[in-house]
C-alpha cells in the first residue's frame, strides 16, 4: 500500500472542486434554456421514447421508474418523487405530467400512491419539449451512463419552462426560481423578440405561485429578480371572513405549505397562548376546494377582533411564508451562473428561436427534396417508353443512376425514385397531381425561405408560436401581490396592508366604515360592501383616508379622542362606543391623521368664529379623552386639520369668505381658546374651514348647486376680517361647503338622501 500525504489545500482543488462541478453540472442547477435539471429531462425523454406520451395510454409509475433507469446514472429513489412532483397541480405552475391516481393533495403532499398504483404519461405540454427534436433542432447529444443510447443535451422546447420555476440544491451552490404566469411571460417575451434592449421595467412580471396566495413585498421582489437574487419572497395566506359563522376560512397557502402544517402550528401557538381568541377550527379540505385550494376553518369568540387574529396567525404560524430568490443555472449547460429575470427571459428566447429556426431549414430542405423527386418523375412520364427500355436493358441499379444521370441530368435519389416508381403512376391524371404538388411545395418553399433568411418575418412567426402556447396552456394569475408598510405606532402589532377606507359620519352619530381589503377578504354582501343608512340619518362627514394612521373625534365638551384607523370595524361603529364618550357628549367633527397628511399643528375652528394653532406633539393618541381646546358656552368644533402654516380658508352661514395667512395664529397650548378668525355678525356662524390646497375654489349650495370660481377673486384679508360674499347663489339657497384644488379632479357629493355624486371639475 502506497500513502500519499499531501496538504488539504492541495487536495480540494484536484478532487473535491471537479466533484463538485459535476454534481452542479450533472444533478443540481437546471440549464438557463429550458429550466429542466437533468433528472427531469431523462424522465420527460424516457417517456417520449417509450411513447408514454400524452396521445398513448398511461403506465404504472413502477415501470416509468424503471424504463428512466436506462438513462439514469444514479439509483432509482428520487426518480419516483420527481416524476409526481410533475404531475402536482400544487406544486408546479404547468405540470408536465397527466396522471390517474392519487399524486397527494395540499393537506400535505406526500401521501401520493405507490408506484404499483399510480398511473402516469408525459402531458400534453411536455410535447412542446420533444416536438422539434425529429427536425434536427438539437445541436448536442449525450450517451447515457452504459454508453449504448443517446438524449438531447437540452430540449429544443418553444415552452418557456422558467414559468415552472425550479429549486436545486448543490455542493456550495444553490437554485430557487420562483413561478411566473405564462400569460405575462410571453407578453413580456413579446417585447423582447422586438426588442432585446427593452428595460427591466418594460418586461418585468410577478412571481405567480401554483397556491396562490398573497406576495407581501413586491416592490422587493422586483429588486430581487432583477439581479436574481436578494430579499426573500414573502407570502401570506388568502383569509376570508364569514361574517354569519364569525370565522376565518383560509383558502390559498403559501407556496409549500401544507394544512397539516399548519393545524399543527396553530395548535402550538393556541397551547402557548401566542394565539388568541379561538374558540374551535378543522381543516376541511377537500375535492370541493380545487386542485390547489385549500379550506381551513377557524370560528372566532364573540367580540373578537378577526384583524388582529390574523396579526397573529401570520406571526406565529406559517400562514405567512417566504421563498429564497436564488436564480442560479447553467449557462450552455457547463457554467453556473446567476440570472437575472431579463438575462434569463433572453436565455430561453436565443435557444428557443434557434431551434425553430433549425426545424425550419429541416422542413425547406425535406420539402426541396421532395420538389426535386416530384421534377424527376414528371422526367420519367414524360420519356416513359425509353425510360422502360433502358431500365429493361440495365445490368444494375448503378448503370441505371449513370445513364438517368448522363441522359436526363437526374440525381441518384430522383433515379432511384424511378426505379421505384409505380405502374399505376403512369397515368395521365398522375402528371397534373405530381404538377400540382409541385406548385404547393414551390410555394411552402419561398414561405419558409422567408422565415430563414428574413429576420423580421421569422420573429412575426415566432411570436405566432408564442401566441398559440399561451391560447392552448395560458390561464388567470393566482398570486396576488402588495406591498405593505412595515412600520407602526405600536412595536408590537404586525404590518397589515395600507388601503384606502371611505370613513363617514352621520347626524345620528354613526361612524360607517368602508375598505377593499386583502388581509381579510369579504364576502360579497357583508360589512364594508353596502353603503346603509337608517331612514331618518344622513351623512354629515365623509373622509377618504388609509387605515395606517390614527381617526381623532372632536366632541362638543372640548375634548378629543382617538383610535387607530385600522381597528375600526367594517360597517356601521356607534361613536359613543366606540371612542368611549362621557354622558351628554356627543362627537362634533372627526378627521384622520396618518403620518403621510403633512403637517406639525393642528388648526381648530369653531362655529363662533374663533381659531386656535396647537402643535400635533401636544394630542398624543390615548384610548381615553383628553382636552383639545377650551370652549366658550354654545361654541362647538366645526373643523379641525394638519398644516404648517399657509392660507386658510373660512366660510360663514351667510356665504361670507375669508382667506388669511394661517402663520398669523400664534401656537398656543391644548387648553386655551384661540383668536378670532371671521368676524360673524349676529345669527351667523362658520359652517366650514379648511387649508387652502390650490388656485380653484368649488363651492356646494344646501340645493345641490356647484360653483367652480378662481381664488384670485379672494384676495388674502388680516385675521378677523368679515370676508367677501360668495356671488352666483341664489337667494332662497346658500352655500354649505367648499373645497380647493390645483387641477382638475373628481369631486364626492353625498347627500342626505344617500345618494352618491361624482361631478368632474
């Protein structure tokens, strides 16, 4: 025995590096072309061989297994496994494999028949990987493993299978590809074809998981795939709430996430007390839901919070997942590298348009072929007698070429078409038929001739290729995608979705709330759908805002109070309740602050007239009331907003508005009366007031009367003017509200009556 000593160092780079590259090169890192790591591409060409393709009568997953072996180099456990995975609708966007049998279910995925059991052939989509392959459309064979057969290097496939995605696990080297929808791919591909130098944003698409679910952080996905790797994927679950059974039905999962999973978790986290306010929940999971739908149920105690048992659903269980962007595949199928979503957009479109563009130099030179054959015939009708004559008098088939050659100018194989030519074929009829397709593949040739030579007309052809695979295997995005903000006023609470809510007041002191929601999705008819009222209330405020900030009520005591926007429930809310009023105090006005309104004080004016500036430091958000401003007997809030300073606009019963520089109200603290605004004469009171936005004033009359008039026409009076006369009302109307703006916009009127209007400025 001879021992060899030598340094680690020196060994790893002879013996474990070439390993390695092997593993990668052989097993690990699907190829950039056709998104298939080799283990799939000897399943999907063992089936093709074996005509255990979608139009031929499926097999039992045993003999798949076994018949893959002969291409195989490694053992036969994973084979199996990889064959089903194909054939998971939850599993892969576009399974390449149509089973009959069980292939498991998303309760957990692993409990798919035995491969004595399980029947299986290639689907109908994986053709479009072999199709080309008999036109010679593949550059590189390679030998199986015993050296005795052969299998294309790459599929010459027109399918872009990077839709697929793919996860590869190497030596020090890794591959996670998420899923795209085709539909999107090819249309972005679309603009590829034209184009190569098409921006990153032009093309980009989303990743579109088999589950479904909901992708939390587009915006970083976006970065991610751009370079192809970087921030994870982040996915949540897709939860609907029944309002009738008071229950979250969860409908779509993260991708890999199983139901078994997650009943466990939350099993885990109710026992730990990190879940909460569940009173029972199963998995009801079944043929119903779909072939990668789920159904788990959770009924919620009475007076439960649905949002915040989501909150803390999504953190404590698996509800809320992520995927690692890791695009690493082989370039040529030798070299790792890693792909950006373009770089490997334009990978699968160079091989794929070279492929077609081979099997269409195939077809033109079997068709030329064919042509020549058809010309060499009609030579052979046209001198049949002598014809007949030498091939009597012939010795052999060769001085029969020569002499065709030498006399007629034929080629051997139009000779020997000849000398196979049939008796019947010597009919009359028989030449105008060979004229005819002659004539045909004239005009197949100077078509495909286009297709070769011509680069614009080949990329039209080309995108007609596309075009069909997406009408015949193209379907509806799955995987929604957002983006939420991570951040919130308390540390504790988990980032819920920022969305638009219509918050609205009414006289008999209800506070109505609507939202399009993805945290929680209603159904149609519940709450947060249908805009009722009470036959004797009307909307006295209406506020478009998002549920990340704060609603503050203003009551007629002085006082304010807060909760924040997002926990306020879907529907109709009872003020009273719902801020906590003292008895006999009622809410004068509500507004909304998030930290996107801008602006460091708030403004408070009141229907006397009067004007007080406070910081927005002083009214930290409490859960109990604390004082907003001082009040003098009668008076009451009738606005209140953010600003820094800049006009202010005031309008009185009377019609009377006034416009004044906001930085004349010096900043006072939360319990002091403030300085006078409008000067009112007796009766008159304010019935509105806002910071003035823009050059263009819209004012609304009690009748339903909008005006449009030019701020110009207001010019800026000192604080405690009377103002300037609103003209344009008639005398037995008067205006009740106004607004201000820089360009034209739609404007919201609800009237009493409920109806809802939206005339354009």
């Amino acid at each position: 025995m001879k021992i060899i000593q030598k340094e680690l160092k020196d060994v790893m780079p002879e013996a474990y590096l070439p390993y390695s590259a092997y593993v990668i090169q052989t097993r690990a890192l699907p190829d950039a072309r056709d998104c298939l790591k080799t283990g799939g591409r000897y399943i999907l060409w063992s089936q093709y061989v074996n005509k255990n393709t979608y139009d031929k009568p499926r097999k039992k997953g045993a003999d798949i297994q076994g018949a893959c072996m002969h291409w195989n180099p490694h053992g036969d456990a994973g084979i199996y496994d990889a064959v089903v995975r194909m054939a998971k609708p939850y599993s892969m966007r576009y399974p390449l494999e149509d089973p009959k049998g069980n292939v498991g279910t998303i309760t957990s995925g692993k409990d798919f028949a035995a491969p004595r059991y399980l029947e299986l052939r290639s689907a109908k989509l994986a053709s479009e990987f072999t199709n080309l392959v008999k036109k010679n459309a593949v550059d590189i064979w390679k030998l199986n493993h015993d050296g005795t057969d052969k299998y294309p290097s790459v599929f010459p496939t027109l399918f872009p299978n990077f839709v697929n995605g793919n996860v590869g696990i190497g030596v020090g080297c890794i591959s996670n590809i998420p899923c795209f929808n085709l539909d999107e791919a090819i249309e972005s591909l679309k603009k590829l074809v034209h184009d190569p130098s098409t921006s990153y944003d032009d093309i980009y698409i989303e990743p579109d998981f088999p589950t479904g679910a909901i992708i939390i952080n587009g915006n970083e996905v976006k970065e991610s795939l751009k370079v192809g790797e970087g921030k994870s994927v982040k996915m949540r679950a897709v939860i609907n709430y029944d309002e009738t059974d008071n229950a979250l039905v969860i409908t779509e999962l993260p991708y890999q996430i199983f139901t078994d999973r997650v009943m466990g978790e939350i099993e885990k986290g109710i026992d730990d007390g990190k879940i909460t306010g569940i009173k029972n929940y199963y998995d009801g999971t079944d043929r119903s839901c779909g072939k990668w739908r789920c159904k788990v149920v959770i009924f919620l105690n009475k007076g439960v919070n649905p949002e915040k048992v989501c909150r803390q659903l999504y953190k404590n269980t698996s509800l809320q997942s992520h995927f690692t962007i890791k695009q690493n595949m082989l370039t040529d199928g030798i070299k790792p590298e890693l792909y950006g979503l373009k770089e490997m957009m334009l990978a699968y479109l160079n091989h794929a348009m070279h492929c077609l563009k081979k099997s269409y130099q195939y077809d033109y030179d079997a068709i030329l072929k064919a042509k020549k054959i058809n010309e060499g015939l009609l030579v052979a009708i046209a001198h049949i007698d002598e014809v007949v004559a030498l091939i009597k008098e012939a010795e052999s088939e060769q001085v029969i070429y020569d002499t065709f050659k030498e006399k007629y100018g034929l080629s051997e194989e139009q000779s020997k078409a000849i000398c196979d030519l049939k008796l019947r074929r010597l009919m009359k009829l028989e030449s105008v038929k060979i004229n005819k397709d002659i004539e045909k593949q004239e005009s197949e040739l100077s078509e495909l001739e286009k297709y070769i030579s011509d680069e614009e007309t080949f990329k039209t052809k080309f995108i007609a290729e596309l075009d069909r695979i997406k009408k015949e295997y193209g379907d509806e995005r799955r995987t929604k995608v957002i983006n939420l903000d991570f951040t919130s006023e308390d540390e504790d609470a988990e980032p819920v979705e920022r969305k638009e809510l219509l918050i609205t007041y009414t006289n008999l002191g209800n506070i109505y709330a609507q939202e399009t929601t993805t945290l929680i999705a209603q159904k149609r008819g519940g709450k947060g759908t249908n805009f009722k009222l009470k036959a004797d209330e009307y909307v006295t405020q209406s506020i478009s805002t998002d549920n990340m900030g704060w609603l503050y009520a203003f009551t007629n005591k002085g006082k304010m109070y807060s909760v924040m926007t997002d926990s306020i429930t879907l529907g109709r809310n009872n003020a009273s309740v719902l801020f906590g009023l003292e008895a006999g105090e009622k809410v004068s006005y509500i507004n909304t602050f998030s930290k996107k309104s801008g602006g460091n004080y708030f403004y408070f004016i009141t229907k006397d007239g009067m004007i007080k500036k406070t910081a927005v430091s002083e009214y930290k958000s409490q859960k109990k009331g604390i004082i907003a401003i001082k009040l003098k007997d009668g008076d009451e809030v009738v606005t209140v907003f953010a600003a820094n300073g800049g006009n202010i606009g005031v309008l009185s019963s009377s019609g009377k508005f006034i416009v004044f520089d906001g930085s004349e109200v010096s900043d006072t603290g939360r319990n002091t009366a403030g300085v006078r605004a409008i000067k009112l004469k007796d009766g008159e009171s304010v019935i509105s007031a806002a910071k003035i936005m823009g050059d263009n004033l819209v004012t609304v009359t009690e009748y339903g009367m909008v005006k449009k008039t030019s701020m110009s026409e207001f010019n800026t009076q000192g604080r405690g003017g009377t103002g300037v006369s609103i003209s344009g009302v008639s005398t037995n109307d008067r205006v009740v509200d106004f607004l201000t703006f820089k360009e034209d916009c739609d404007i919201m009127i609800i009237s009493s009556k409920k109806n809802i209007k939206i005339p354009s400025t």
